[in-house]
C-alpha cells in the first residue's frame, strides 16, 4: 500500500506554489475556486419558472434552483459548466462501452434532406413532430430526432461492401430535435436533447440478434457503472419500426410509461407493447406488477425495413448481393443525466452518480475572522496536495473560497449540490490530534468520519478514477 507522509506533501505543495507566483497575483491561481465559478442558485425552493410553467417533478426544480440548467425557450435548456462537466463524462463513459462492443463514432449533420424521409415515408407518418424547414431553394429539410434514413444511404454507397466487412456498428452522440406538443418536466422531456444513436449492420438475421444481445449487454454496463436501478422491457417499435423492440427505465412516479414488470422473472414490457389489463407473466405466469417509468434507452431490430429502400447491400461469400440486416439503439444523454438525479436526489438535495458527478471533491476553509482561520492555509496545502498525489482527482476538486460565510452556510450548499466528498478544515486540523472532517454523500446515507492528513489522502487514492 503507497504511503502518504506530510514531508513529500508539503514539499511538493512547496514547488507548485512557487511555479505559480505570478498567477497569485492574478485573479487565478490555478486552483478551482467556487468564488471564480459562474452558478447562479436561487435562494428560494422556487415551484414556477416566472412563465406559468410548474415545475412538476424534482429534478427540474433542484436543476434549476442550483444553477445547473437555465430554460432558455420552452422545451430547450442552457447546461451550465457543472451540469456539462456531468453530461462530458456520462459521454466518456458511454464510449467507452461503444469502444468495447466495436462501435465506431462517426457524426452526421444535423440538417437532414427530406429526400431521404419521403422515401421512408417517414416524413409523413412522423407528423407535427418531426422539425421541417425549407432552404431558400425550396428544398425540404428536417431536423433529426434519429438518423436512419442518413445511416443507411452512407451504407447503400458503398458499393463493393464484403460480407468480410460486417458487422459494421456506427454511432454518434449529438443533439436531436423533436417538436413536442407539450415539453415538460426539464431535460426529460424536451424538444432539444442529446442522445447517443447507434447503427449496425449485419450478414444475417441471426447475426443481427446476436449484435441486438450484445448492445443489450453493453447498456447494461452503462446503468451498472452508473450505480442505476433500472428495468428492461419488451416495446412496441413505434414509428422507427422493426420486429424486435426494448426499452430500458428508470422506475419513478414522474415516469411517463406505463410498465408491467414480473417480481418472479425478468420479464417486463410497457403496456403499449402487451396492453394495461394483462395479469399474469407470460413467461413464467407469475403476477405482473404495474409501475412507472422514465424511458432512457430504447433498441430495435430492424430487419431490412432501411436497407431495402435504400438497396444497402453487401456480397456474400459467393459474391451474391444481400440487403444488410439492420438495428438501431438510442440512449437519451441528457435524459439520464436528469432521470439519474431524479431518482437518486431527495427533496431538497441533488445526488449524482459519483461517476458523473461534475466534481468529486469539496474543501470548505475556516470563515475568515474566525479562531480557526489559521486552518485556511492547511486547506489550500491540502488541495495541492490531492492534484500533485492524486491525479485521477486532478481537476475534480473544488476550494469553497467564500470566506465571508459560515461553514455551516457552505456545508448547506455543498449538500444542496450533492458532491460525493466534503473535506472540512477547522479547529480540528489546528489541534495537536489533526483531523480533517470527511463527508461522503455517494449513497442513499451520509457518512462522517474524521481523519489524518495522510489517512484522508489515503482514502481519496481508493477512488476508481472518476473519468
């Protein structure tokens, strides 16, 4: 076990801070300082957004009264720094798993020609909410809420694809549009949103299953890495279409899905795939129990239903064009970064999945004027330390710099904001017994310890990395 001491510490704390002489003198020093952080919180458990609008769940009300997101037109959200740092890393995370069932990132524009729907007849059967537009030429455009007409025409071009090429698994993590009736309930249901869709193709029907059971495997990681309760459930296809279809919730009263789930098996399905009055499992004829969820994922087996519009083919092994056999697979970014703190907050305070939380790490100094203010400097040493002997930490710690307020005042913010650790310099570290007082608020419980120095650098250096 690496071993902290307070010599090396000090030390190495010792030549940052004369690295950085100049840049004190500056209004940065190089260390993250809540003062210099632009979050504009309210003071007040505000239930109106000042147009009208209720607030009608929890996530959107603590969003917004800690600053994390700002409305900026009905349906559309401002993410400020810490709630991008958040949706940044949830990305991270998400491509990592992409990486490791081959998916290969791409980017498609936005702006899609409405050639390609007509031919999918999409452009009529998707109705009001699909965004259409004209270019000065009068041409028709749409805004995508997905991208399967785009996907398949890229494949339908490439005209010597091998059977030896496939499967190829092709996704994108950008911002999606869908003219909602009614938005509501902040990022969980809005007509601007960011969502990562994913495409394959395949030789075979049997090989596109098995790619549908892999991504499957692949979003459930996602949710386990996420520390996430979560329900998958049989679907039905809706307008993307396909024969195979599944959903994956977050239980939650808000939940705008009806789901129907077995305590005695792992089957479930919404109630729009197998209908509200159904009672018993029909996989193993055990009680069906009704709940509500927040739709974060949702999979399809396509079949050909694209790649025969599109003629997107390859040549099997006796050079025989065959129309690739298709899915796709979408999860609402955005929409889990809310759901996450949905479920995981309570009333009045944010929990994040420490994963994705936007820092790891709060240090909150004595108040200036106070009899422990002498333990100020002790917090900024213990700061540097953590970035030069942690570096899986560097850039997640935050210094609650505001002096002029109490502990206690700082505390309550720091707890309204969920960090997943809060490090308290006061009078203890000024006694000959030094002890640091650390906060863990990364579970449904808060816990307290009080440590040493080299024990509280011990314990943060278990942290899996946060990236």
């Amino acid at each position: 076990m690496k071993m902290f001491t307070r010599t090396s510490a000090q030390f190495l704390v010792l030549f940052s801070r004369e690295s950085c002489i100049f840049s004190t003198r500056c209004l940065h020093d190089g260390r993250l300082r809540v003062s210099n952080m632009f979050q504009p919180m309210t003071s007040t458990q505000t239930t109106s957004t000042g147009k009208g609008k209720e607030l009608t769940c929890k996530s959107q009300r603590l969003m917004l009264q800690t600053g994390l997101i700002r409305q900026a037109h009905p349906g559309a959200y401002h993410l400020m720094t810490p709630a991008l740092r958040a949706v940044e890393k949830l990305v991270r995370l998400v491509d990592q798993e992409m990486a490791a069932i081959g998916g290969q990132k791409v980017e498609m524009p936005t702006l899609t020609p409405g050639e390609l729907w007509k031919a999918t007849d999409r452009w009529n059967t998707m109705g009001t909410e699909l965004f259409k537009l004209q270019d000065r030429h009068k041409a028709d455009y749409c805004l995508g809420p997905t991208h399967e007409e785009a996907v398949t025409e890229i494949l339908a071009a490439q005209t010597n694809l091998s059977y030896k090429q496939l499967p190829v698994k092709l996704y994108q993590i950008t911002r999606k549009f869908r003219d909602e009736r009614r938005p509501r309930f902040g990022l969980l249901r809005g007509r601007e949103f960011l969502m990562k869709d994913l495409y394959t193709f395949d030789v075979s029907e049997e090989s596109a299953r098995e790619t549908y059971e892999g991504v499957g495997h692949a979003y459930s990681r996602v949710f386990d890495r996420l520390g996430l309760k979560y329900v998958k459930v049989e679907a039905d296809p809706g307008d993307i279409g396909g024969s195979l279809s599944h959903e994956y919730h977050l239980p939650a009263d808000v939940g705008e899905d009806q789901l129907l789930v077995c305590s005695q098996c792992s089957f479930g399905a919404n109630t729009e795939a197998m209908g509200a009055d159904q009672t018993l499992c029909p996989s193993c004829s055990g009680p069906l129990s009704p709940t509500q969820g927040i739709e974060v994922g949702h999979t399809f087996y396509l079949g050909t239903k694209y790649s025969s519009v599109f003629n997107a083919s390859f040549l099997n092994d006796k050079g025989k064009p065959l129309l690739c056999e298709m899915g796709c697979y979408g999860l609402g970014m955005t929409r889990i970064l809310a759901a996450a703190v949905e479920v995981l907050s309570s009333a009045d305070a944010i929990r994040w999945p420490r994963v994705i939380a936007p820092y790891q790490v709060c240090i909150v100094p004595p108040k200036k004027g106070s009899k422990e203010e002498a333990a100020t400097q002790l917090a900024e040493d213990l700061y540097d330390t953590i970035s030069v002997e942690l570096p899986h930490l560097k850039g997640e710690v935050l210094l609650d710099d505001r002096s002029h307020m109490t502990i206690g005042k700082r505390l309550r913010d720091a707890n309204i904001l969920g960090y997943p650790y809060i490090i308290v310099v006061g009078k203890q570290a000024l006694e000959e017994d030094e002890k640091y007082e650390l906060i863990c608020q990364t579970g449904q419980q808060t816990q307290t310890s009080h440590l040493t120095w080299e024990d509280l650098i011990e314990e943060l250096s278990d942290l899996t990395d946060a990236e």
